[in-house]
C-alpha cells in the first residue's frame, strides 16, 4: 500500500494489522458506492474530444465574475471515501494508493466491467491456487491471513520450512471449514495421515484459535473438532504439552445447550485422556480444582468425570478422595462432590462396583462448614442413589443420620438437596424401611407443598413419585395422609405455567393414581378440564388421557364418566386451530394441544367400550360439525377423532352411524390442506378396517377411484395413508375393482417407490404385493421389470424389493421364471436388478425358496464370475440368504459350487464387495459347517505373502468365534514332519514353516478345546521374535 494522498494509508480489507475488519453489509455498501461514483464522476475535455468532432466546436469561457451557484467546485475526482483511492491518477477504484491530478488528467472514461466492481477493486486478496470456488467471509480473510495476505502471495521457497508448514495446515483448515464434501474429505484424510508429520505445535496453533473465535458457526465448529479428534488419535503421547490448551477450548462445550456439542465435548476430552495418561491430566487440571470462578470448577469437575469415565474409576479413587478430604479450600471440596455427581449421570450403574469407595469419598460433605459444598454433596449422593436403584442401600448407610438430621435442621436450597437425596433413597430400602422414611419424612413433605420456591416444589414432586412406588408405602396412607394437600396445592395454574414442573407434576400424578386408583384422582381432575387457563385445561387432559390409558376406567362410575366426556368435548371446542396447531388463546403447551385432546377423547371412549353408546351420537355429531370448520387444522382433529371413534362405534354395532360417518368422509376427499386430508384417509381407513368391504359405504368400487388421482399428493403424510387405504381395499375387496383400476394404482405406486420417506416406500412395497394377489401376479410383474430399467437407483431397489413381496404373496413359481428371462437382458441395471430381487426374494421367502435353489444357481455362476463389481457383489448377498434359507434341506452340492465361485473374491479391495463376500461365506458356514470353510482357508492361512494371510486370517477368526469345537478334528494330521525351530523358518522353506506354524496352531487350538485358558497365548521363543511380522499367529481374535 502507498501512502500518497490523504486516503492513501488506507489498507486493504483483510489485511493483518490493518483497519478493523467490515461487515458483509458494510462491504456490499462499499462495493456500490464505489460502483456509482466510476459511473457518475464528471465527464473531462479529452473524453469530449473523443466523444464528439473537434471541428465546429468550441469551449466556451465563462464570463468574468461568473461564480457558479455550487456549494463547492466541480471536481475531476469526487469526494473519495475512505475506501476508495485512485491508483495513478486513473479511474477511481476501491483499495488503491496514491491520489488523483488536478481538473481534466483523468483519463477516457471507460465502462466498467461486466458484474460490477471485482473483489480485486475491493480490496479482497485473491485465493491462492487450489482453493477456487470456496466461499469466504470477512472473519476468514482476519482467521487465515497467512495463506490469504500479503505473506500468501510470497513464492514457497522463501518461505522457512515452518512457514511452509504453518501455510499448508492452513491451507487444509481452510477446506475442512469452507469447502465442498470431496474437498473436505481429502483434508480430512491429510491432516489425519501427515499429523505426526506436522506436529502437535503447528497444528494446535492452528486449530485453537479458530475454535475460539466468537463468530465460530455451529457447523464449522463441529468440523473443527471432527479434525481434533482425528489427530488426537494420531499424536497419542505427543499432545501432552498442548493439553491446557486445548481443555481451555473443550471444557465450554462440556455445559453448551446443544446436546451433540456436549456429546462432542466428552468425546474429545476422552479421547485426549487417553492419549496424554491420567498424571498429565491431573497435573494440568489440578490449579483449577480450587479456583474461586464457579464456571471454571464447574467445567473442570464435568471434565474430570470424562477423565474417570475414559479411564477407569479406579484409578481415580485416590484423586477424589484427596480432593474431597482438602482441608485447604471448600471449593476443591466442592469440585470433589461436584466430580462425582456428574460421573455418576455419566456412566449411570457402573458405579455399583464402587459405590462404597464413592459415597465414602463424598460422605462428610453432608457435615461442611460451607453451605454449597453440604448442597453439592447431597445432591451427588442423590444421582448415586438414582444410578444404582433398585441395589446398593447397603453403601449409604453411613449417610442416612447425616441425612435425617439436615431434613429437620436445613431451609432453601440446602433443604432441598437433602430431600432430593432422600427421595432417590427410598426406592433402594426394603419396604419396611421405605414405609418408615416416608412417614417420617411426610410432613417436611406437606410443608414443603406450599413452598413458593420453584426448584423445591419440582424435587417435592420427585420425592412424592419415587415415595408411592415403593412396596412399603401403602394406598390407605397415601390417600389419608398425602393425597388431599397434594391436589389442592399442586394442581394450579402456577403450576401448569410451568413447563417443566407440569411435566414433573403429570408424571408425579399418574404414579399416585396408580397407588391409590384412577378415580379418586380422576374425580379431582374432571372439574378442571373445564378450566378457563388454557395451560391448567391442557395439563388436565392430558394426565387424564395418561390415567385412562395406563389404568383403565373399570372403577368409574357413571357420574364421574359423564363429567369425564363433558369435560374432554368442552376441552377439544376449545382448541381453536391455528396455522401451528395453536389455539385461540396463545397456542399449544407441551402439555395438551388439540390432538392432546382427540388422544384423551379417542383413549377415554376406548376404555369405556359399550358404556360409552350413549355419548357416541353427539360426538359424532361434533366431528361432522369441526370437519366443516374453517381452520384445516380443526378439520384434521376432526377426522382424527373419527380413528378413534371407528373401532368403538363398531363394538356398539352403529353400523348405520358408521357408515353415515363414511359417507361424510367421502365428500370431504378434495380437501385441500394436505394434513387435513392425511386425517380424512386415515379416518377412512380406520372405518373401512371396521366395517369390512361388504358393508362400507361407498362401496370401495366407488371409492378407489377417488383415491387414484390422491396418490399424485406430493405430502408424506397423504401418501403414507392413501397407500395403506389401497392396500386395504385390496386385500379384502379386489375383485369389485376393475384390472384396469388395479393397473392405474400400480403405475402410481412405481412413483411412490422413489418416496424420500421410508414408510412410504414400505407401504408402496407392500401394497403391491396385496393388489399382486388380488389380480395376478403377471401383469403386476410385466410393470415391475419393466421399472428396472430406470437410471433412478432408488427406484430400481424399491422395485427389486416389490417383486419379492409379489414372491411372497403369489408365491415364488410366479416370479422365478419371469426374473430368469429378465437376466438376459444386455444391461446393467437391468441385470443388478433382477440379482438384487433373486436376494431379497430369498430373504423373504426364507426356507420356501429350497424348490428354486437349483433353477438360480446358474444365473449366480455367471454373476459371480462377471466383470463388473457390482454383479459379484449382489450375487454373493444371494448366495448368503439362500444358504441361510436353504440350511438342513439338502442342497450342500450346490452351495459347494456356488461356494467355489465366491472364494476367489476374497482378494477384492472394495470394502463393499469384501463385505458381501464374507457375509456370503458365513452363509455357507450355517448351511455346510466350518469344517469345509476351513479346508478352503487351510492353505491361504500360510501363504508367505502378508497380504494374502490377513484375508484368510481374517475369515479363519470369524470360523473360530462360530464353532471353535467343530474346528478340532478338520485340522490335518502333521506328525511325521518334524519340528522346525522359529530360527530356521526362513531357510527351512515355506513348506516347512506352513507345516510347523500349522503343528502348533492346532495344538493350541486343541489346548483350548480341552479348557486350557492359557493355550492361546503367546509362547516366546516358538515365533520370530518380531510378533507383529505374523500377527496372524498370536489367534487375536
């Protein structure tokens, strides 16, 4: 940058230690301003001469005294901004240096280039090479100014060795964060192959900045830290100076709100434990055990129960129980309790083998000095308690004085935790034991119900929960002594605002209908479904919707079930559906909405079956009233409702009110709002299962082919039901539909096979082979194979996969024949296709296919000996399920040549066509046994090139793991050979050293079939001493 003019200092946007870095809206704006300012600057002498002939012109000079009414002179140049500097006295451009002439030394005025002003006019250093077409933004001009500013345009031998290596990490970073997946994926593999070549240093100098950065997206983020854990793995030992470091940038995410943040955060931080050893851990965080910042200790606490996780708890003992015993501080105090906690919500019931050593550790916390580190221990010893349940009482009886005594000495938080504490303890007590503690423990309890703490009044409702499911506690005492204070004071509308304390209260009121019986509890809550607050009226139906269905309403009476209906239909007019579902008054809670209140309408009519014939008339009466409503969300309630109601309606023999409801329904097909017409179709479905084809009206002649041009619904939720109806309609009234209606709904169903969602391709595959046996399976099949040769690959799966549903439904002869002939078929995809359904035909048909074995087996000869990969790799997924299927039957001669064919693909590097070969072996193992697997293994096991031994080694572990006691007796007989030392291997041949390694193999493998533990083990001496030269032979399995 030159410093000419007044703006000339001016630096390049990006450019380290320059000005401040811009917006992307402040850049956009530069961009145009100085777009506007080349475009309208005025027009000089020279330019006019150009534009116009100098003959018969002339410049007119202003008279004397002539003084323009301008606020300021014309200018040759306008006003510059700070970003915009003319280069050379030239065309104003945006980042340049020097200053422009005076009046009439600009030059031709010249257009400017196509797109507006370039980033190179703009200041923005160009890319180097390799990095096209990666998008930037202004922070990643600041965060990799070494490859983007003036240090990136230097040529790389002059750069030192470090230089160039610091260039091309960033280089690499660069296309993990901001590049396509191909060119993120070679980074990826880079990085994780040369990290030893690069160092820890330079590549952690690299990586923590960025992830420290405060504009770090959140996907970039996880790149990131992708990249961390795959060189972590590769440094091992080497990361340990640069552990601070990084725990500085991986402990934060230990308490983010995203969940898989906090799962890549464990993972990181376990991963690091394991390569840096427990001493390095400790020793880098043991300064901030005692910190005074609660956020330090608190992340370093989450962080040393990864550490314990990874490492093992045992070898944390010791640590924690200084920690917890520092007489120094009450914060490493604090931390000690706090580490337990949250190993003990991280591995959950692997603490019981410590559970002792662990509530040991922590238990004289429950007596601190210190309020917080009482509080922190009570509730470590809770999530202990809650970890172990239903075992280990016997570990806290230490703790339980301790306990007993804070409940009555304790208010607020302190008071809380211990209550908590005790709550997870009652569960673990035996029932006479638990009975006693609650009694004990229930006026606390009871007090503690009116509390106007928030947090006490969640874990009053917890202890309460966990109180009433304990085998001591009995219902006389809870209804006498609990159940009155817990309704009156829990159940209202500050309690129900309350997301979270109303999902505890819900849970808390089910597990006291379950102790006591629904209807006392039910009795309470039918006056409130009522409620003028939406959030308490919601609460209510839902729990009642939950009683209902865990409990049953067998104990109610006709009283209660009337003000129970009553309640829920007030309950569902008054959800008022909204573009999201919401109500009229704010929308929908969590608990309770308006298909909360069709699931308790549809639940509680369930569990009434015949008492509820009297309601049903008027219920049915408000869905036809609702599918008329103008909200499409009503109208989807509505014909919710009516899948509800269906299977009742039939049980009351309405059978003329049902099939007035079917009716309805019909005339409501052309709905418009997808999800409204979803609940239509499903409500259709749901009558006609109860109705039957006889007795539905419309007749399903009728409504079939109302439902054809449905299918073409683009909406997951329509097709999903419009399938199941057809399917429906075609198991059990096929024949009142037309063949050429039939064939309309395939030709439909072939585009649903390419559905992005599963359970539609699902149901399109199983309707077919519904309406496949409800016409025949020819013309079903003719349109299926014709399908095969689309270029879509999902939709020739989803096609391969239907005609083995047809083979399943019509059965295999009529699908055999036809995938034969298809074979011959000079194509492809063709081809795959038709091996892909011989495999899942087999799959599916399992033990039936046995007929077929040998009309497919000369088709898999070709298959299995073709060029292509993919013909191999589908054959052998054949000849696995068929020798699964055919295991036991007989058809050993064919396996063994088919079997002949698969071995040689055992030296195929494609991952996917190793797998098919291995799963095609393993087959062939169930149906033919490992003793003639292994006589096709016996040479390769010894082959001297390593590459060949690791496949056979390979499929010989996996024969060993299946039936290691059929391996004995198929071992050769070698005695006679003589015994060759390990030194003389070499020298003594390949023969020799086969004959020797093969003489102790069996002997070992025989030690261990006799029970011998220790056979298996390495013996020195017998091998070379280089053991990873032939790993194949210390039997790792």
């Amino acid at each position: 940058m030159g410093a000419g003019g007044v703006f000339g200092a001016t630096p390049t946007v990006g450019s380290v230690g320059g000005a401040p870095l811009m917006s992307a809206e402040a850049l956009a704006a530069a961009r145009v301003a100085a777009d506007a300012a080349a475009r309208s600057r005025p027009v000089t002498d020279e330019e006019l001469d150009a534009l116009l002939p100098t003959d018969g012109f002339k410049v007119l000079t202003p008279p004397e005294g002539y003084v323009p009414k301008r606020r300021r002179p014309v200018a040759a140049t306008p006003l510059l901004t700070p970003l915009m500097t003319p280069v050379g006295g030239g065309t104003p451009v945006v980042g340049g240096a020097g200053s422009g002439g005076p009046f009439g030394a600009t030059p031709l005025y010249v257009l400017p280039a196509e797109g507006g002003v370039t980033a190179d006019a703009v200041g923005i250093p160009a890319l180097p090479p390799g990095l096209d077409g990666i998008e930037m933004s202004a922070e990643d001009y600041a965060a990799f100014g070494t490859i983007l500013g003036p240090d990136g345009k230097k040529d790389s031998k002059e750069l030192s060795p470090a230089e160039q290596k610091k260039r091309r990490i960033m280089k690499l970073l660069l296309k993990v964060k901001n590049g396509s997946p191909v060119m993120r994926k070679a980074a990826f593999r880079t990085l994780s192959d040369k990290a030893v070549e690069f160092g820890a240093g330079p590549l952690f100098d690299a990586l923590l900045p960025l992830l420290v950065s405060p504009t770090l997206e959140e996907q970039a983020r996880h790149l990131l830290v992708k990249v961390i854990d795959r060189v972590l793995a590769k440094l091992e030992h080497r990361i340990r100076p640069y552990v601070h470091k990084i725990l500085v940038v991986m402990q934060p995410l230990l308490i983010d709100e995203d969940y898989h943040a906090r799962a890549e955060g464990r993972e990181i931080i376990a991963n690091l434990a394991k390569s840096a050893g427990l001493a390095t851990m400790l020793a880098t965080m043991r300064p901030d055990i005692d910190n005074p910042d609660e956020y330090v200790r608190n992340t370093t606490a989450r962080a040393l129960a990864v550490v314990a996780s990874a490492l093992g708890i045992p070898s944390m003992l010791p640590f924690l129980r200084a920690v917890c015993a520092s007489r120094k501080s009450w914060e490493a105090r604090h931390t000690g309790a706090k580490v337990v906690q949250q190993l003990s919500m991280l591995v959950g019931c692997a603490v019981l083998p410590l559970l002792n050593q662990l509530v040991g550790a922590i238990a004289a916390g429950l007596t601190d000095e210190q309020g917080k580190v009482r509080t922190i221990t009570a509730l470590a010893l809770a999530a202990l308690a809650e970890s172990s349940a239903p075992y280990g009482i016997e570990a806290f009886d230490g703790v339980l004085k301790p306990l007993w005594k804070g409940i009555r000495q304790h208010r607020g938080k302190t008071l809380a935790a211990f209550l908590k504490a005790v709550g997870a303890l009652l569960p673990l007590m035996d029932a006479e034991y638990a009975s006693y503690y609650t009694s004990e423990v229930a006026g606390v309890l009871k007090r503690e119900f009116r509390s106007p703490d928030d947090e006490m009044r969640k874990i009053v409702l917890a202890v309460v929960s966990q109180a009433v499911v304990c085998d001591g506690v009995t219902a006389e005492y809870v209804r006498d002594e609990l159940l009155a204070d817990f309704l009156a004071d829990f159940w209202v509308v500050r309690t129900a605002a309350d997301r979270r304390a109303a999902r505890t209260l819900a849970d808390t009121t089910v597990a006291v209908a379950g102790k006591v019986g629904g209807a006392l509890v039910l009795d309470h809550l039918a006056p409130l479904l009522k409620h003028a607050s939406p959030p308490l009226r919601r609460l209510s139906v839902d729990t009642v919707a939950r009683i209902a269905g865990d409990l049953g309403l067998a104990d109610v009476d006709s009283r209660l079930e009337t003000l129970l209906v009553d309640g829920l239909i007030v309950a569902l007019q008054e959800e008022h559906g909204g573009p999201g579902g919401g109500g009229g008054d704010g929308g929908m809670s969590s608990y309770g909405s308006g298909d909360a209140a069709v699931k308790a309408v549809s639940t509680v009519v369930a569990q009434l079956g015949t008492r509820a014939a009297s309601y049903l008339p008027q219920l049915v009466q408000l869905v036809k009233w609702r599918l008329n409503h103008a909200s499409a969300k009503v109208r989807q309630q509505a014909a919710d409702l009516v899948g509800g109601l269906a299977p009742v309606l039939g049980d009351c023999a309405m059978t003329e009110l049902l099939q007035h409801v079917g009716e309805v329904l019909f005339e409501f097909l052309g709905e418009e709002f997808p999800d409204a017409l979803a609940g239509i179709l499903g409500a259709l479905s749901a009558v006609l299962a109860v109705l039957g084809v006889e007795e539905m009206r419309p007749g399903v002649g009728e409504l079939l082919p109302r439902l054809t041009p449905v299918l073409k619904n683009r909406h997951e939720r329509v097709q999903e039901n419009a399938i199941i109806l057809v399917g429906r309609i075609a198991r059990g009234g096929s024949e009142r539909v037309s063949p050429k209606e039939w064939m309309r709904v395939c030709f439909e169903l072939l585009e649903l096979l390419k559905a992005p969602r599963k359970s539609v391709r699902r149901a399109a595959v199983a309707t077919f082979g519904n309406i496949a046996a409800a016409i025949g399976a020819d013309d079903v099949l003719t349109t299926l194979l014709n399908n095969l040769k689309v270029q879509e690959r999902q939709q020739r799966v989803c096609t391969t996969v239907a005609i083995a549903a047809v083979a399943g439904a019509c059965g295999p002869y009529t699908v055999v024949p036809g995938l034969l002939h298809e074979y011959r078929t000079p194509a492809l995809n063709v081809q795959n296709g038709v091996l892909k359904s011989i495999a899942f035909l087999f799959e599916s048909i399992g033990s039936e296919g046995r007929d077929y074995v040998y009309a497919v087996t000369g088709l898999l000869e070709d298959a299995l000996s073709d060029r292509d990969l993919v013909h191999r790799q589908t054959a052998c997924s054949a000849v696995a399920h068929i020798a699964l299927g055919v295991a036991g039957y007989g058809y050993e001669d064919a396996l063994v040549h088919l079997l002949n064919y698969v071995m040689p693909n055992v030296f195929e590097t494609s991952p996917h066509v190793l797998n098919a070969v291995l799963f095609a072996i393993e087959g062939c193992t169930v149906a033919l046994g490992p003793a003639v697997i292994f006589a096709y293994l016996l040479q390769g096991l010894f082959h001297p090139a390593a590459k060949v031994r690791a496949i056979y080694w390979r499929i010989y572990n996996t024969l060993y793991v299946y039936g290691q006691e059929a391996l004995i007796p198929a071992w050769p007989r070698l005695d006679g050979l003589g015994a060759v030392h390990a030194d003389g291997i070499a020298a003594a041949g390949v023969e020799g050293a086969a004959a020797t390694a093969a003489a102790s193999a069996r002997n070992r493998v025989a030690a261990v079939g006799d029970g011998d533990p220790g056979a298996m083990a390495h013996v020195p001496g017998e091998w070379p001493d280089n053991r990873y030269a032939r790993p194949e032979l210390d039997f790792v399995l």
